[in-house]
C-alpha cells in the first residue's frame, strides 16, 4: 500500500496527516492559531505566516510518529498550494518542496477547496462523483461541478465577502468574539429571525450562482448603531436585539446559501451533494441542507465535524493525482487568489 504525507497551511492552521491510497487515515495533526488572532477579530496573515514557520516541522514529525512510519517510508509529498493567505501558503510549499528535494519523492500540489469536497469521499467510503460541490468558509463560498474527483469546473462563487467571513464580522459588531461562526450559531438559538428585516443578496438571479455578503454586513451595521455613528459599541446591545440579529443573520446567509444550491442542482441535473468547508459544522446549516435534499431527491454529503474546518487528512484527494501519475516540478507555485466565475 503506497502512503502520502500531506501538508495544510493555507490560512492559520498548520497541518499534517499520512493517508493511504485506499484512502484510511493513519494519522492526522492539525495547530489551530485561534488564540493568537482572537485579539484582533480575524487573522492576521502576517501572524499566521510566522506562526507557520513555527509550528510546520513539528506537526510533520507529529503525523509521521502517530502513522508509526519513517519520512522514508512514504511515496509522495502532497500540499495544498492553493487558494489561500499567500505567506501562509509559501510556508506549507516550501516544507513540502524541501521534503520532496530531500527524500526524491514526487511532489503533489493540492487544490484546498477540491479537498474540501474530496473530504465527502473520504468520509463516505464510496465514490460520490459526479455530483454538485460547494465549498463554505471563511473565505470561500464556491460552487462546483464534479464530474469527477479530478474534474472539477468553478459553477460560481463570493463576489465580495464568503458566508465564513460575514459571519464573523457580524459576531464581532454583536461582540460576540472569534471565531465568529460558532458564537453567532450559539446566541442565534435564543433569537428570532425574523425581527429585523435583512437582505438576501443575488437571491432571486436565477442567471448566475453567485453569492454577495458585504451589503447584509452593512445592512446589519445601520440598523443596529445607525449610518451616522462611527464607534460600534455592542455593548450597549440589549441581548435580546443581539440574538434576534444572530437569528436573522443566519437565516438570511443560509438562504442564499440553500438557494444557490438547488438551481446548481437543477442546472446540472446531478443528483448527489457534497459540501464541505468550516461553515458545515453550523448544525443548522446542516438541517437547512438536509431538508434541501428531502425536498429534491438528491443525495447529500456532509463530512463529520474533524473534516469540516481545516486540516491535511482531506489532502487524501492527492491519492487520485498519484494513481493517475499526475506529479509536479519543484517549480510549482502558489496560486493565492480564486478565479472568481460570473
């Protein structure tokens, strides 16, 4: 059985993991960066970077000593080269790079958002392919048509700012701290959703797949501290307005979020779903998915909650690349930024 160390650093989580080519996770690190950016709201990618060059090499050796195998006994080196924070990326590349230079093991660059949804197959131990992909993060909120786990074609994506990213913006005007994602799921089950009245942007343009956040980031601004108040000071906020507000966030992003998906769906006619990314542990997401594909027939792919946020077990989609000999060149680049499809 060939084994593949894959590495992960594409924002702020240092990761590693050995995996199999029958896809059995032998080991998977993952160093979290949370309490060095909470400070500030969101990460800071010079932060990151640093913390990175720290923490690569010994999240490796890490994932090797739990596998129980020597870096000599791997056959490949994987590593999510793109998208992501681009000194970030530069820190797993390298390391990567230098580990395959070092050992003469062929090197694997992995896309992080294809890994994402690989993670459905892991997961289900049984192909999932063909089927509608969508990738919802912090920094992405990407729609895919897999036609197979190395065919993957952009169907659209955040024009602006991804669901992750707004809700961590509006758990910080509610004070709600970081990460944002899991305190605004919590105050939103005390709230009611529909108290104030948010927008759902690019909801009802069947021509496109889409998704816009910036304008209910602002929308939630103005109705909570007014467009003349410069100092957002939430708390002065009557907890209940910031349940209500959390409620009626969530809603709205999940709409958008559930919508765009069922015309993927009807578009392509594909009949399996598979989602992935930090924003699948939101357990209401989850419902708002599940009766999206009571309601269409479709069958749904969800990760367990160690898959959902980021980590290098997923990287296991470089067993595909290596089975069909697809390796690349010591002079494989970064690729930071996301063609966005309008």
């Amino acid at each position: 059985m060939a084994l593949i160390l894959t590495i992960e650093s594409t924002c702020d989580e240092s990761a590693a993991a050995v995996v199999g080519d029958d896809l059995t996770i032998h080991s998977s690190v993952v160093a979290t960066q949370e309490k060095l950016h909470e400070q500030f709201g969101g990460v800071v990618p010079e932060i990151a970077s640093r913390a990175h060059v720290e923490r690569i090499l010994p999240v490796i050796h890490q994932a090797l000593a739990k596998a129980d195998v020597a870096l000599s006994d791997v056959d490949a080196i994987a590593v999510a080269h793109q998208p992501g924070l681009a000194g970030s990326l530069l820190v797993g590349l390298m390391a990567a790079k230098s580990l395959a230079l070092a050992t003469g093991k062929p090197l694997i660059g992995i896309d992080h958002l294809q890994a994402h949804i690989y993670a459905c197959r892991i997961a289900a131990g049984r192909d999932v392919f063909p089927c509608v992909g969508f990738v919802v993060s912090g920094g992405h909120s990407t729609l895919y048509r897999c036609d197979g786990p190395l065919d993957f074609t952009p169907l659209g994506g955040t024009i602006d700012d991804a669901a992750g990213e707004a809700y961590d913006k509006v758990a910080s005007m509610l004070g709600l701290g970081f990460p944002g994602g899991p305190a605004l799921e919590r105050a939103a089950a005390g709230g009611d959703p529909g108290r104030f009245r948010l927008p759902r942007p690019l909801l009802d343009d069947d021509s496109r797949l889409d998704f816009s956040f910036s304008g209910l980031k602002t929308s939630v601004r103005y109705q909570l501290f007014g467009p003349g108040r410069p100092e957002l000071d939430a708390a002065s906020l009557d907890p209940q307005i910031v349940a209500d507000m959390a409620a009626g966030v969530q809603e709205a992003i999940l709409d958008c979020l559930i919508g765009k998906t069922r015309l993927a769906l009807r578009q392509t006619g594909f009949t399996r779903l598979c989602v992935g990314g930090g924003v699948t542990a939101n357990k209401r997401f989850r419902q708002r998915l599940e009766e999206l594909a009571a309601e269409t027939g479709v069958e749904l792919f969800i990760p367990p909650f160690s898959l959902c946020t980021d980590n290098a077990a997923m990287g296991a989609i470089a067993v595909e690349r290596f089975k069909a000999g697809q390796f690349d060149d010591l002079d494989l680049d970064i690729g930071a930024g996301l063609q966005r499809v309008s």
